[in-house]
C-alpha cells in the first residue's frame, strides 16, 4: 500500500529592518495627523451657524448715549 505524504503549511513570516519600522511608523504617524486634522476641519464646519447673526442694528447708528442702570442687590427674605 502507498502512504500518503502529510502536507507542510506553509508559514509566512515578515522580516522589517529598523529603518522599515520606522517608516511604517512615520506612516502611521502621517495618516493620524491627517485624520486629526480632517476632524478639526469638519467639526469646525458642523459647529458653525448657517445663517449670520444679526443684530438689527448698523455700526455707527446709535446716536445718543444712555445712561447704565445699576441696579442694587436686594436681600431676599426667606419665609
């Protein structure tokens, strides 16, 4: 009888120099930046009110000056 021969798995195994390491890294490190930055981008532009407030008033048109009321503090009186 002919016996079968067991197959060998075949192993993959990756080898990185130091200089390979740190490129990788300096990827990394590139493609979170970018990341970083495009959130900021598109936070900036989700926080920011799509129509201008406005005051209903022009710079310039007031023409008298009122007086500032103080007010004093009163105690309150509890019951």
């Amino acid at each position: 009888m002919a016996t079968r021969k067991k197959r060998q798995k075949t192993k993959v195994k990756f080898e990185l120099s130091r200089s390979g390491i740190g490129s990788i890294g300096i990827v990394c490190f590139c493609i979170f930046l970018w990341m970083f930055i495009f959130g900021v981008w598109a936070g900036q532009s989700l926080l920011k009110p799509s129509d201008p407030v406005v005051t209903g008033f022009k710079a310039g048109s007031v023409q008298q000056e009122q007086p500032v009321i103080h007010l004093e503090e009163k105690k309150k009186i509890k019951p």
